[in-house]
C-alpha cells in the first residue's frame, strides 16, 4: 500500500486520490473552501496550498521539491511524497488568502446565522491575520430572495462556487451562476430561474460561509445550543440518513448524514422540511375514550385496561379482530402489534394502511454525463418494506384494506386495532368506508381527523423524532434511527403500548424487542448497526467531509 507523509505524520491511501481526500481520510485537516468530495475539483480558493517534495521520476529514491506551492485538492497523491501545509510559505498563502477574502466581507458576526459553524470564522482564528490592513470602502451588495427556502447575502460570498457547481453537476438543473468580475463577481440566477429544484436546500449546506441561508432557519436559534441526534428521513422510502437538530424539546432543522450507498451527502427539500408534523398544533396530547356519543379525557391505566378488555370483549362475543399497521411505524412496533393482536385472537386479519405515492420519481442526472446523481422516490412511506416484512413472518389472515371492508361487512372483523397516522388523504374516504361497521375501533395516532372522530379509544403516540427503532427503505436496507426529542406530553410510542398490552412489566426497550424478534427467526434484525451518538456542533461543518 503507497504511502506519504503531511506535516510529518506518515499515512497510507489507496487507488488513485488527491492529497486532500488522503489527509481527509486520516484526520487531518487541511482548510479548503472550494473543494467539496460530491463536486469538481476547481481549485479556485487557493487556501489549501501546500510545499511539496515529490520523488524524482528519473531516480525514485531521491525528493524534488516543486517549485511553487500547489493546491492540495488538485494534486494527486504519490507513494512517497512529502507534504507541508504548515511550512513558513504555506502560512504565509494562508494568511494572505484570509486577509483577500475579508477584504470586502461584512463584520456582521453578532447577527449571522452561520455564526458558530462558519469556515471563515475557523480560518481566521487557525489560519489568519489578527488585524486588518484593508482601510479604504468595502463593496456592498443586496440581499436576494433565490428560491422558496434560501436567501442570497451576497456581501458574505466567498466566491467558492460550490452551489453553482451544485445545481450543475448534482441537481442537474443549472439555476445558479457567476456574474461579472473581479470586485463585481457575485452569484446570482437566471431570470426567472429560482433555485426551486428537488434538491435546492443542499446549496445551505455547502455554503461554507453565511451566503446562503434557510428561511425557515434564520433567525430562530444559534447553532451552539442545537443538539444533533441520527435519524432516517420520515418521509421517504429511499432511507435517506439525517441528523436532527434540536434544542430544548423543539426541532429547528434536519440535515444530511452522510451514506455512500443511500443518498451520499445530500438529501431532498421533502425531508429536510417534512418534520413540521412533529410541532403540529393538533397533535393528540392524550388518551380519550368515546363515552355517550363525545371524548373523555382518561389516563394511561384506564386506556391501556380499556383497550385490552375490548378486544378480548369482541372476541368472547363472537366477533373477530383485525390488526391494521402503518408503514410510517417502526418493524419493532408492527411486530408486537401483531404478536399483541394474534395473542388475543389467533385468526386475527393482518392489513396495511395505503402508501402515499406521488407521481413518478424524479430521476437527476449530471447534464455532462449523464449519469444519474439522485432519485427522490414517488413512494413517500419510510417502512413499508418493514410491514410487508412482519406481514409474511406471522402469516394466516393477510388482507388488503379493500379485502377488509368485506370482512367488516360480514361480521367477521368486529374490532380493530390501528396505526394509521399519517395516511394518504386520497383514502379517507376508504377508510370511513372500511371502519363504518366496526364496533370497536381502538386507533394508536399523532393528530386528529376522520379515523380519530370515529375511534371508541384514541391512543396519542409519539412522532418518529421521539422514539427509536428501525425503518427499512425501499430496496430492504435495514437502518436504525434513535430518538432526539422527548415525547409530547403524555403521548407514548405505539411500541410501548404493545409491550404493556402484551402484559410485560419491564421498561419497553427497541433493543429488548429486536431479540425477540432474532429469536423468532427474523435474523435481519440481530445486528443492525446502531448510529452514533450526537455530533458536537463544532463537527458539524466537517460532517459531510
């Protein structure tokens, strides 16, 4: 295997890279702008120049030194080499290349939404000067509205062009550019061309500096009070990986995690603002139980006592039950409410709420090319894999909801137990449809509507960003999410519910459920890698690197 040395440590790499994917990938930081491992290398900020002794092509065993500083992201790696980013030349490049940069940026620090986790505040303190020298009028420029989520401050541009290249080589659709030159450069769109396209928002994470801000983000918390958590997108079937951020009980916003095989560093605007449900003013805060025709408030107890005694109730009487899941639950909370219903009746009918599909997928090609660089899926439920999954382990009575609207109407399904928030609002109609003959329908949600106003018990329970457990994406890839935010009031997750209807005494842990699950044959659940705990926020602005 080649090896090099930078700043005298000794590191191995392997294939063909640049010198800053090999000190990237042992740890050490070299401070670059410009480049980004998802973009072209374009060289442009000039920060990252290093000295470099490369071996002579005509006798390997002696050193050349190359003449001028060269940049460390364009440069490749060669067995042997020496690196030197914090020779006295080097130094010098930094600090003169912070002292070009601020020449025209805005002290506005205090006000800044980048403030906290901004390459120019690090760099400036590592790597820059401790004063000024730049005395005469800084070049001024407004502030722009580029599309639905993200403002332009030109004045904090640092020209690295990285959300041009974006839009151009990633998403594909080309909305943003450079405009004129020297002091007058700037980014800007096209007319009539807003940044609006399935991946937009990813230019806010690239943006290394403050240039590009999110307008559901601005002004609303300073980045050093946020807590990060790992989690998998709500919202879609592709498992793309995220990280919560979240202070004090409330989420402020989502951003990628890197994942290679699943959505690399980027993410779609779907899930980076599909969590508002989580905050949503009609969350269901508490058990009620339908008595004389309107909605009791009552406790944990008297709900968890009530809803086993119905169901067991039904069946004494002659009836039947049906266990409806929701693909938006976790596999550990769709097995025990399986396991919970066939406890009570053996031939219990097994269904699936329908999966929300918007259209086609949205397939992104680099123009160039045109290889694919992202697909958002049509398909918008996170665990439908996973019902399916835990459907075919238990076997016997599976039904479609169509399927269960003859069984209701027959009488042979009397009561039922379901997850159904949230749901499609193109089947509401379904649903009222399926659930009108049910007698006693004990419903596990988030929010209110028409399953909730005809539940006989409405079990409030916890939003995704409020437990732990595990979806599984479209293509069968099993991936643990853990929980960021305390539950809302007294709302429980639906996996604990079962574990208490299931007459367990201990406390509900995933971890528990997951060796029951092994123990049952499900053998995919036995080593699923658990995502590390939270990224300090000092880490953050290295996280996609």
């Amino acid at each position: 295997m080649p090896t090099m040395e930078i700043d005298g440590k000794k590191v191995s790499f392997e294939g063909k890279k640049m010198i800053m994917q090999v000190a990237q990938d042992n740890g050490i930081e070299i401070p670059a702008y410009c480049y980004h491992p998802g973009l072209s290398i374009v060289a442009s900020c000039r920060i990252c120049l290093g000295e470099i002794e490369s071996p002579d092509p005509k006798d390997p065993t002696k050193l050349v030194r190359v003449p001028k500083l060269m940049p460390t992201c364009q440069t490749p790696a060669v067995d042997g080499m020496k690196v030197y980013t914090k020779s006295p030349k080097s130094r010098a490049n930094q600090k003169a290349v912070m002292e070009f940069l601020l020449i025209n940026h805005p002290l506005d620090c205090p006000v800044c939404d980048q403030a906290g986790e901004c390459y120019l505040q690090d760099y400036s303190f590592k790597y820059g000067r401790g004063e000024s020298r730049f005395e005469e009028d800084k070049a001024k420029n407004p502030k722009k509205d580029v599309g639905n989520h993200i403002l332009l401050y030109a004045d904090r541009c640092i020209m690295c062009t990285r959300c041009v290249r974006f839009t151009r080589e990633v998403s594909g659709t080309s909305e943003l550019a450079v405009f004129g030159r020297g002091h007058k450069e700037e980014i800007d769109i096209f007319p009539g061309k807003p940044v609006n396209n399935p991946l937009a928002s990813n230019v806010i994470d690239l943006c290394p500096v403050g240039a590009l801000l999110d307008k559901d983000f601005l002004f609303t918390q300073r980045v050093w009070f946020l807590k990060s958590s790992p989690s998998i997108s709500p919202v879609s079937s592709q498992g793309e990986n995220i990280y919560i951020h979240h202070n004090q009980g409330r989420i402020y916003r989502i951003k990628p995690r890197f994942n290679q095989g699943i959505n690399k560093w980027w993410i779609s605007d779907e899930t980076r603002y599909g969590f508002e449900f989580v905050h949503a003013a009609d969350r269901l805060r508490v058990p009620e139980r339908l008595q004389f025709g309107s909605s009791t408030e009552i406790s944990w107890d008297a709900a968890i006592l009530h809803a086993d005694e119905d169901l067991r109730g039904a069946v004494k009487a002659g009836g039947g039950l049906a266990c409806i899941l929701s693909p938006f639950d976790s596999t550990e909370e769709m097995f025990l409410q399986i396991k919970c219903v066939r406890s009570i009746d053996p031939q219990a009918w097994i269904a699936m709420t329908p999966v929300r599909i918007d259209g086609q997928d949205i397939v992104l090609k680099n123009p160039q090319t045109g290889a694919v660089t992202y697909t958002v899926k049509a398909e918008k439920a996170p665990n439908r894999k996973g019902a399916e999954k835990m459907m075919a382990h238990f076997g016997g009575n599976i039904c479609t909801l169509g399927e269960l609207h003859e069984k209701v109407k027959n009488k042979k399904v009397t009561a039922a137990l379901l997850s159904s928030d949230p749901f499609p609002a193109a089947h509401v109609a379904d649903y009222r449809q399926v659930l009108t003959g049910i007698q006693t329908l004990i419903r596990l949600g988030t929010r209110g509507g028409a399953v909730y106003e005809r539940s006989t018990l409405s079990l409030p329970v916890c939003t995704w960003a409020e437990k732990s457990g595990v979806f599984e994406n479209f293509e069968g890839r099993i991936q643990a999410f853990v929980q960021a935010i305390p539950p809302l009031d007294e709302t429980r997750s639906a996996g604990s519910i079962f574990w208490e209807l299931l007459g367990n005494n201990g406390p509900y842990d995933v971890r528990t459920v997951r060796g029951l699950m092994v123990a049952a044959g499900l053998n995919d659940y036995g080593n699923v890698a658990i995502p590390e705990g939270e990224l300090k926020v000092e880490e953050m602005q290295f996280a996609a690197l």
